[in-house]
C-alpha cells in the first residue's frame, strides 16, 4: 500500500483517512484571517495586479487595461469548501454577462503550502472548468494590496476603476448579481434584463446546511489543531502510534494508529490506521491529494451527533 500524505482540509463533518489537513462543519461560510464586514459604495481603486506571480487562461492584467470594464474579482484558493459552493454562481455570471462587458479575475491566493504549487492550481481549474482569467497570487501580494482577509472574498469594480461592492463568505448571490447588473447599466455598455441565473448546486457546491451545524472547522496540522485527544498529545513530525480515547466529545478529534503529525498536515505511516471526529453537520468534506489528480473532494455520509 503506497502512503500518500493528507493534504489540509476544511471539513465539514469529519473523520478519515490518508493524509489530512483540516476538516470543518458544513455551516461555516467562509475562512477569514481577521474580521470583517461588507459595504458597498465608493471604497478605493482597483488595485494593482502586478503582484502576481503567473497567470493563467489570460495574458498578465492591469487595472488601467480594464478601465470601461465591469470587474469582479474573486478571492479563492481551490481547497476551500466555501469558495467550492459560490464557484456556480460566479462561473454563471461570468459566462452571462461576458458580452456585456463583465471581467471575471479569479486571484488564487493559498492557504497553505501545496497550493502555492501552480501545476495543482492548473489541474484544479480544469476539472472545475473555471475558463476565466487566474492571477497567481503565490505570494499574497494581491491578497495584501486589496487588504483582502477572507476566502472567498468578491470584490465589484465599476468601469471608472472604483470598487463599489464586496461580499465575503457564501451567500447573497441575489444582491451580488444586482450589483453587477447596476454596473453594467452605468457603464452603458448595452442592454442589461433583471433576470438572474438559475444555479442547480449540488454535492460538494450545495449550500451549506446551517439548521444541522454545530461543528466548527478544525484543523489537523499542529500549527492550528484544537481539541485533539488521543493519548501522549501532539507528537510533532515523526512517526508514533496513537491511542484513541474511549469517547469522544462532540467536536473533538483523535488518532488511532501509527501516525505523523505535521504543521500543516497529518500523514497516514501504515493500513488500517484511523481518524475519528465527532461532528454535527449535515455532511463532512474532506479533501486529499491524488496522484491522478491535484486534489478529490469527497462529501461522507450522515451526521452522527
């Protein structure tokens, strides 16, 4: 059996295999670094793209290049399960208002170390079928310049170069496509209707259940792990064999069998080892890498509380 090491992943639910970042409960709406809170108005320029480190689908972007154009940018890192299921709603407005004048950037800024690795990037935006343009932003240099905080963060730029609009975390499709709508209609590049696009999301992209939640996002790696529990704690970047407890608590998690537990990620050393999580959720997503495949998101089973 060949041992693949567990990326981080958000999970919803919890518990499994292989190697393993992170696991988070299906209600959490976004993944954020510091709080805050959408506005709309005038709120700057658009910044600028220069600090990107690739690009991909596009040539290399430049603000003043897109002036005359209605810009969404769209913070997203492909790992996110809360950018996962706003994909449908973008890709929809991407692909509507196209003739009309709208310019989709998605800026790919990584939450951790294996998706700063372009080639997986590439790989992911092709199984997702994301044609739009894609700013590599490996060093959150874009990330920074818009003083961005959250994934999935959008952010609305009329055809004079202003950001009107941001929404971050899932939600508010309705209002987020009124907004392009209305830009549209300032920027007088045609005829806009008030129809908006039917989106029919399902597994990974279906919305989050927030009647079932009551399991928050965990992270397995040692940098960000809470409620760990099985016997000896953390032994950190080596193998060891871990007990797990005779129960659990609700939102707490342990290993069982031999192990390695990094920074970032926990590693699966021997068959048969496990992971258990008690969760509350209507699902659990976890995501690994494959070596067909730069990631595989999963969605396992019912909630057991």
């Amino acid at each position: 059996m060949k041992i693949k090491p567990l990326l981080p992943v958000a999970i919803l639910a919890t518990a499994i295999a292989a190697l393993i970042a992170a696991f988070a409960a299906d209600g959490s709406l976004m993944q954020h670094m510091n709080p805050g809170a959408a506005q709309s108005g005038i709120q700057g320029d658009l910044p600028a793209l220069g600090g990107a480190t690739g690009w991909l689908n596009s040539p290399p972007l430049a603000a003043p290049s897109l002036r005359g154009k209605v810009v969404v940018v769209d913070f997203w890192t492909y790992s996110c399960i809360n950018w996962l299921r706003t994909l449908p709603y973008v890709q929809a407005w991407a692909a509507k208002y196209k003739d009309q004048g709208l310019v989709v950037i998605g800026v790919h800024s990584p939450e951790f170390d294996f998706e700063k690795n372009v080639d997986n990037v590439r790989q992911a935006a092709k199984e997702m079928g994301i044609n739009y343009p894609i700013a590599i932003d490996s060093n959150l240099a874009i990330w920074r310049a818009f003083k961005n905080d959250y994934w999935p963060a959008l952010y609305f730029i009329d055809a004079k170069g202003h950001v009107r609009h941001h929404q971050f975390g899932e939600g508010e499709y309705e209002e987020s496509e009124r907004v392009i709508q209305q830009l549209l209609a300032e920027a007088g590049t045609g005829s806009v209707g008030h129809e908006l696009v039917l989106v029919d999301a399902r597994g990974v992209e279906a919305a989050a259940d927030l009647g079932s939640l009551r399991s928050p996002e965990t992270y397995v790696g040692y940098a960000r792990a809470e409620n760990f529990v099985s016997r000896d704690g953390t032994i950190t970047d080596k193998h060891h064999v871990y007990v797990g407890p005779a129960r659990l608590w609700l939102n707490h998690w342990a290993l069982s069998g031999d192990w390695t537990v990094g920074r970032q990620a926990i590693t699966q050393n021997a068959p048969g080892d496990r992971i258990v999580y008690r969760f509350h959720a209507r699902d659990l997503n976890w995501l690994i890498p494959t070596v067909q495949a730069a990631t595989s998101h999963e969605t396992l089973g019912r909630p057991r509380a």
